[in-house]
C-alpha cells in the first residue's frame, strides 16, 4: 500500500477497528488516530478535557460533540501543518454522530486531505459483548488482547512493549451494554450518511482477526479512483 489513504473505521465497539487499526499501523505505517485512546491519556493526566469526558465515558455515553469536535480539529490541524501525517491516517471511533460527520466533512475539505473510504465493521451482538468483557488492553498503546481468542503470551503482559495490560474500566458488562445501545442511536444513522455519499465499504467483523485484514486490503484496492 504506496499511495496515501485515509480512513474512517466506523462500527460498534467491538468490532474490531483498534485491531485492524494496529495492524496498518505495523505493517504499513498508516497512522491511527483513535478518539478514545486520547481521552483516556488525558483522563490518566488529569487535564481539563478529561475531566470534561471523564463522567460521559465512565457511563458509556458520548462525550457532547463540541468537546470531540474541537479536539479533533486540533488534532488534524497539527498534523497537516506539520507535514507529520498528510499522507495517511485511520480515524479510529470517530466521528460518531453525524454533527461529528458534517465537522469532519468541513475540516477535510479545508485542508484539503479527502478522505479516501470509510470501513464499517460488524459483529452481532453477543460476540461484541463477548469481545469487549474479555479484552485486555495496553493503556499506552491502546493495542488489545482478548482472553480467549487473542491471548498475550504472558498473562497481563504486552507481547510488544511489556508494559502491563489493564481491563478498561468501561468493559465490564453494564458499561458494554450502555456502550451498544449508544452506537444505536447515536452513531448508526452514520451507515446512511457515508453510503448516501458512496464512501462506505462494509467488513465482517465477526472473521479471524487475519480474515478481517484481508478483506479490509481487499475494500482498499477497490479505492484506486479515490487515491
Ligand atoms: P472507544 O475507545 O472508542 O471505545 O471510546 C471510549 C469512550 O470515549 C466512548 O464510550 C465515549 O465516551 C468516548 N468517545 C470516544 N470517541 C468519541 C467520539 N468520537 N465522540 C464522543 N465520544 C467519544
């Protein structure tokens, strides 16, 4: 993969987005930029805009969209002024409601950095449940293992980094649940936003993680006339 892409990876939470978005990150660079992962760095630091997020994310809600709006916008602003990732980029839980959508459109047009598709992953139900109540997950990072079916080599323990993985505290099963019903309502009607704009290719998340990277090469090989 030579040419620039840039992604949205749309779908409920355990669908398999961080996974895939890891394993582009590896093999070919492409930078992931997941909205939940900076949350939490700024909850763990304690900084305004976690504190601002904390209580939404804690209880499995959105944080409201001019929080995610502006820190994003910060976010790719920096990155295009600084050359750092104009090329390529994966948008990892973002956006996740159609203001988030319509901002994003306008920022990237702005900036002149189109996006290239938008992946929707999809699992049913009981396997994201499944998925998100075995997950362990390297805070620093944000790369995930999962008890069953993606265990680490050494309990507890990142296989890259060492570092110690942790259970989120918002992957237990009542937050999941919480979690689901939030992508529901909230980030769903997204399907019909990008599919009306001709952008959306559909993964099923529910393969063996190496299935999924296949047909997620696959959809990008469609996207030649976007490059
Ligand atoms: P994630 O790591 O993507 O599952 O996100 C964890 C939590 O962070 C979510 O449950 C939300 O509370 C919050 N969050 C992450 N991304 C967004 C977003 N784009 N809009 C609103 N809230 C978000």
């Amino acid at each position: 993969m030579m040419r620039a892409v840039r992604l949205v990876f749309l779908g409920p939470p355990g669908a398999g987005k961080g996974t895939q978005a890891q394993i582009l990150l590896e093999r070919f660079g492409l930078r992931q930029i997941a909205t939940g992962d900076i949350l939490r760095a700024n909850v763990a630091r304690g900084t305004e805009l976690g504190r601002k997020a904390k209580a939404y994310m804690d209880s499995g809600d959105l944080v409201p969209d001019d929080v995610i709006i502006g820190m994003m916008e910060a976010e790719l602003t920096a990155g295009a002024e600084s050359g750092a990732f104009v090329e390529s980029f994966v948008l990892d839980g973002f956006p996740r409601t159609v203001r988030q959508a319509e901002a994003l459109d306008a920022l990237l047009a702005r900036l002149h950095l189109p996006l290239t598709a938008v992946l929707l992953f999809d699992a049913d139900r009981d396997a994201l449940i499944e998925r998100l109540t075995g997950r362990w997950t390297n805070p620093r990072t944000g790369r995930t293992y999962h008890v069953a079916f993606n265990p680490p080599n050494v309990v507890g323990i990142d296989d890259e980094d060492g570092g110690p993985l942790v259970q989120r505290p918002d992957d237990t099963r009542a937050v999941v649940v919480d979690r689901l019903s939030t992508y529901d309502t909230k980030t769903a009607p997204l399907v019909e936003y990008y599919t009306r704009l001709r952008m959306l290719k559909r993964i099923d998340g529910l393969q063996p993680i190496d299935a999924v990277t296949a047909a997620v090469l696959a959809a990008l090989d469609g996207t030649d006339e976007a490059a």
